[in-house]
C-alpha cells in the first residue's frame, strides 16, 4: 500500500463548499422543475466591465503577433502589473511599499493556502471562529493541527467571534506563531476598525507573531475611516503579509488573478538559528512551484486598476451593495437578527427558532428553492448562523429574499 499524508485523513469529508453544492445537486436530482436560487457561494453574477474587456481583447491579439507574443512571464508577476497595484492601492493611501514586494499570483484563495508552506511544523496557528475554511485546512493538511474532535482542531487556537464581542476577533491569552485575520469579514461581513487593527499590529510586534492578513472584501468598505489595507497601521510591514483578490472586486472569479504583499522588513528563524527574510522565501516558493499569472489576465488585470474600468466597477460593486442593503432590510422586517452587509458583499443572519444552521439549510432550499451556507460549516461558532451573498443579480436577490419571506413569516 502506497505511504500517505496522513493529515489528509483527519479531515472532513468534504470541503464546505463542496457540501452545499452536493446537496442542491440532489435536490434538484430530485426535484427537476425548482428553480433554484443561490445566496450561498460567493460567486459574481455582473459581467467583466468594458474597459477590462478592451485590455484582454488587445492583449489577446498581442499573442498573436510575434514581434508581441508572450511565453513565460515572470513568476512574481510583470512590473506594469505591480506597479499599477502599487500606485492605486497603496501609495494613494499613503502606504510606503517597493513593487518587488506585490507577487501577482491566480487568487487569494492560492495564496492563503500555499503561504503556510513557509512554516514550521510545530507553528502554532491561531484561527477566528467562524472562520474562511481555507485557513484552517490548509495548515491541517500541512499537519500542524493536531486531532481534529467535535468541530476543532488539538493545536490550533480558537480566537471566538460572537454576538458579545461584536464578531470580533479579541487578543489570544496564549501565543500564536501566526494569526489569520480577515477583514471585511468572511464569513461575518464585519470590519475590523483602525483601534483594533493597531491592537493586533502591537500584540503581533511584542509578541513576533505573523499575520496573514485577507483584505480581500476591501473595495467593499464605505468608510474611509476603515483600513482597507493593514499596511495602514505603523510597524504592519514588520509582522503582516496581506492578501488580496480581483475575483469579487473586479469580477474575476473566473479570469483568476490575486496577489500576497510580503514586505523585505517580515523576518523569520530556522531551526538552526540563522534568520530568513519571509519575502525571499516566497519569492523561492514562487519561483519553483508556480509559472505565473497569465499575460492576458494581467493585462486585464492593470486596466482594472486604472480609468475608465474604477468608474465602471464602482458601479458593479454598488449593484451588489444595494442587493446587501436588500438582505439587511428583509432580515429586519423578519425580524432576524443579521450583521455584515455594510462593508460587505455577506451578511451574518441568526437562524430563527434557534434552529441549527444545517436544518435551517434545508429549510430554505426545500421550502424556498433558495440556497445559503451553514454557519456551522465555518467553525463551531458558527453554529445557529447562516451567511447571505449579495452577487447574485438584484432580480434574483429580491425573488430569493420574497421566498424567504414567505417560508419564514
């Protein structure tokens, strides 16, 4: 019998995500003629904008040519994509970044996965709960988790995110080696303000945790007052790496394009005592395990970030806030209890009745054909939740939020 990683073997049986689509898959095995509503993976639904659209076409007939044509591209990403990120997400905010410090890669969910290669086994991770699956797997599969029993994992610290604490993540007592953080949120849709990141900026430099930080909701943010980057806060280029999509903000979920900043000042120790900078081992990592982001995509990917395409996907970003807004308006006429949907494309709700989130999925996708995500699937926290999506079409969004009404009133 062939020698395995056992770590694969304490993991659940199925990816969450995997499990919500198995289950509407039977269901409509089982019943052909529902037309089934989805406002549970987090899936655009508004087309690429028309300056995004120009880029890709142009760079599309570039390969075509061969005084243009493009091969292997470099695997940190081209300098025009870099630079343009750098200019419009950070210098503009006043963030002080170099470009070789931005790895353009083909989504944050890659990134946030493959950045824990870096650690030791014996890191000790530190997770919020609820939290994206992502994290927590990841570092599972790696076999620093420990056993997994009733919902958690023996080595990974649970940072609770409830009603009480405001769904925010509150300062370990015990010291992690790296802490994941998202915000805006996901699942939870909250934020977290520039007085609570400049707390976990400061526990992280005392204490010589990392974070890895998720920023990929950030476009969503409507106060300026609120972080979009950590990098914002003094000292977060000491202890952070942030990461960041165009899959929600530009609608590339299926073009593909993120990328991780790993600022020279992140420093890290071998076993052997010799210090490592976290940036030259991911530029290592990169170089060896991935060929890069393709040239179109890129291309497509630096108009996002320049006019006319921001004035163009403002817009597609306030069609799925104003769907957000509908969310929160029928939670409230409902009577349910609901958080997020502000600063995000999610919103939290409390199941009513104190049912459990799983039965309160099967609920609303056999008595309404509208599908959501079980809280409980983030982390036992998440137990007697459930998360709404905001990109679905305002069409669908307001038939799904009707049946809704309909199942629960």
């Amino acid at each position: 019998m062939r020698s395995i990683n056992n770590a694969y073997a304490g993991l659940a049986g199925n990816y969450l995500f995997s499990e919500v689509a198995r289950r509407v898959r039977v269901y409509k095995e089982n019943h052909p003629e529902a037309d089934v509503i989805s406002l549970g993976i987090g899936d655009v639904s508004q087309p690429l904008v028309p300056a995004v659209i120009e880029a890709l076409h142009k760079a599309v007939d570039e390969m075509g040519r061969a005084e243009t044509f493009r091969g292997y591209g470099p695997e940190q990403g081209y300098a025009f994509l870099r630079q343009a990120i750098l200019e419009h997400d950070f210098l503009a905010r006043g963030v002080s970044l170099d470009a070789d410090e931005i790895f353009i890669s083909d989504g944050a969910k890659s990134d946030v996965g493959n950045f824990q290669e870096l650690f030791g086994e014996d890191a000790v991770i530190a997770l919020t709960d609820p939290v994206y699956p992502v994290y927590e797997d990841s570092n599972a599969m790696a076999g620093r988790a420990g056993v997994h029993a009733n919902g958690r994992w023996s080595r990974i610290i649970y940072l609770p995110c409830t009603m009480e604490n405001g769904f925010r993540p509150e300062l370990p007592t015990e010291r992690p080696d790296v802490v994941y953080l998202c915000s805006p949120n996901n699942p939870t849709g909250t934020v977290l303000d520039r007085d609570a990141l400049t707390a976990w900026v400061e526990y992280a430099r005392a204490n010589d945790t990392l974070i890895m930080f998720d920023a990929a909701y950030e476009a969503f943010i409507r106060d300026d007052a609120v972080p979009r980057s950590i990098y914002e806060i003094p000292g977060a280029d000491e202890v952070a790496v942030e990461f960041r999509s165009l899959s929600k903000t530009a609608g590339f979920t299926g073009l593909r394009c993120g990328y991780a900043v790993v600022p020279k000042k992140l420093k890290a120790r071998s076993s052997d005592g010799k210090t490592l900078l976290l940036h030259d081992m991911w530029l290592r990592r990169q170089c060896t395990k991935y060929n890069g982001c393709p040239y179109i995509v890129q291309r497509a990917a630096e108009a996002a970030f320049k006019e006319p395409a921001r004035t163009q996907m403002r817009a597609v970003l306030a069609v799925y806030q104003s769907n957000a807004d509908m969310m929160l308006d029928a939670c409230a006429k409902l009577g349910i209890q609901a958080f997020g949907g502000v600063h995000s494309p999610y919103v939290w709700l409390k199941t009513p009745g104190n049912m459990d989130s799983w039965s309160f999925f099967d609920l609303l996708l056999e008595k309404a054909a509208v599908v959501c995500t079980p809280g409980v699937g983030f982390g036992a926290c998440g137990e007697g939740y459930a998360r709404l999506t905001a990109f679905n079409t305002p069409e669908l969004t307001r038939a799904a939020l009707k049946r809704l009404e309909n199942v629960l009133s």
